[in-house]
C-alpha cells in the first residue's frame, strides 16, 4: 500500500469517527425508553385522548391518542396493536375491549416515559 493510499484510508476513518456524533445528534428520539408492547399491565384514562400507561415493573407512560378514545373508561381488557417491532410508537393502536361491544381502537399521537409511582421530584429553588 502506497503512502498516498494509507493517508487517504486516515482522512476518511477519522471523518466517519468525528461525524458519529453529529449523526447521533440528528435523531430524534420518539420517547426516553423502550416501552415493550407485550408489558401492558394496566391503564388509567386522563381524559378522552389520554392515558397514563403501566408497563413492566415500574414503567408509567403518558400516552396520547389521535382519536377519541373514552372507551378505555370502562374497558375491561386492551390490547396493543403494533406495527413490527417490540417497542410501543406512535402510530401503534391500542384496543380497549368494553363489557359489551366492539373494542375501541385509539391511535397513539405521543409516548412520554413518567418516573415510577410513588417517586417525587426535588423542589426547584
């Protein structure tokens, strides 16, 4: 290998390694953690288009939904409907299966991860 070829390899290695995190900066992450869609142990209705989500031990999630979604106040069963992958997105549905009836599909807008129940925040000064 001549010098003109090992310095050329240099040049271009240490501009994939320096432009790493400038390509890693540019993502934008659709939530903090993976909220597994086969977790979902229970849901609390904020309102008709949101909802305080448990996943797995100590994971809470607010979620928020396109679509009117007051069914979920009185289902007793939901049921996440994911495109591939394992982690709950938006655009992912989550069913919410009444007494009676059909289940109610609600689309999620956003994920947001919440600390664990029972956990506080230190006061700002």
């Amino acid at each position: 290998m001549t010098k003109t070829k090992i310095f050329a390899f240099a040049v271009s290695a240490l501009a994939l390694v320096s432009a790493a995190p400038a390509f890693a900066d540019d993502e934008k992450p659709h939530h903090d953690a993976c909220p597994f869609t086969d977790r979902l142990r229970n849901w609390k209705d904020v309102d008709n288009h949101t909802a305080i989500l448990e996943m797995g031990v100590n994971q809470r999630y607010k979620v928020t939904f396109l679509n009117d979604c007051r069914e979920m106040k009185w289902a007793i069963f939901a049921k996440v409907s994911s495109r591939p992958g394992i982690c709950l997105s938006p655009g992912d549905r989550i069913s919410f299966g009444p007494r009676h009836g059909i289940p109610s599909d609600c689309v999620i807008s956003s994920i947001e991860k919440l600390p664990p129940r029972g956990t506080t925040t230190p006061a700002s000064d």
